[in-house]
C-alpha cells in the first residue's frame, strides 16, 4: 500500500496519554494503531464528555448496574454498532458480539472490520469491565 494512501488512517496520540520528560514530547500512534485506540476511545466515551462531539461516545456506562442477560448483551451490541457506524468513518464494520464473563465483572466486545483505504480485515476485543467502567 502506498504511504500516500495510508494518510486517511491518521495519527494521533496514544492512549493512554505518555509523555517523555526528556524530549518534551507525546507518543504518537498511527495508520491500523490509531484506530485500535479510536475505538477503544469511543466505546469507553459517554456521549456529552465530549465538548465539540456532543453525540460522540457509545453510553454503556449508564448500564453498568443491569443485570447482566441476553436482552442486555443486544442491547449493548447495538449500542457499539451504532457508535462505530457513526464515528469511525476509517472502517467498515463487519460483526460486533460480546461474550460476558460475569464471574471477572466483563463482557468482551469482538468487534470485526474492514479497513476502509486497505480493505484489510481485523478483529479486536474490548473489554468492558461492569465494575469499573472506564478500564476499556
């Protein structure tokens, strides 16, 4: 693939945000890693925190003290669908499907895509932690 057209899948910092004391700089991620992180960013972003992108975020925190059932998981899945859909123009969702761990406190979330400018496939898992819901 040509680097020109691996532009489109940006840079940006990593995160959690690292600094180096030494060179006064951030630690920057890019092309396939940047969106790695995107997504981790906005499955663990509630939609308001977010100034500038009001709508930005996928809300799973406010479910955080349901119970954990199969109405739940859907809802969930639909929920990162559609935050995905919505913000991550990088990518083209194939498959989202969560896999909850109720004894760890988690439910896994596989989410499978297709990366827009290089048609390569990847599959990553988030987890999403119901006692403490902001450890994506």
């Amino acid at each position: 693939m040509k680097e020109k057209d691996k532009r489109f899948l940006g840079t940006g910092w990593h995160f959690p945000p690292t600094f180096d004391k030494y060179t006064n700089t951030v630690q920057m991620v890019s092309d396939e890693q940047d969106i790695i992180e995107s997504l981790g960013i906005l499955l663990s972003t509630s939609p308001g925190e977010r100034i500038m992108l009001p709508s930005y975020g996928a809300d799973m925190n406010r479910l955080l003290f349901e119970p954990l059932n199969t109405q739940l998981t859907t809802y969930m899945e639909a929920l990162v669908k559609d935050a995905i859909i919505l913000h991550e123009s990088r990518v083209k969702l194939d498959k989202v499907s969560l896999t909850p761990k109720p004894t760890e406190g988690r439910v896994d979330i596989a989410v499978e895509y297709r990366v827009v400018t290089t048609n390569t496939r990847y599959n990553n898992v988030f987890p999403y932690y119901l006692n403490e819901a902001n450890n994506l």
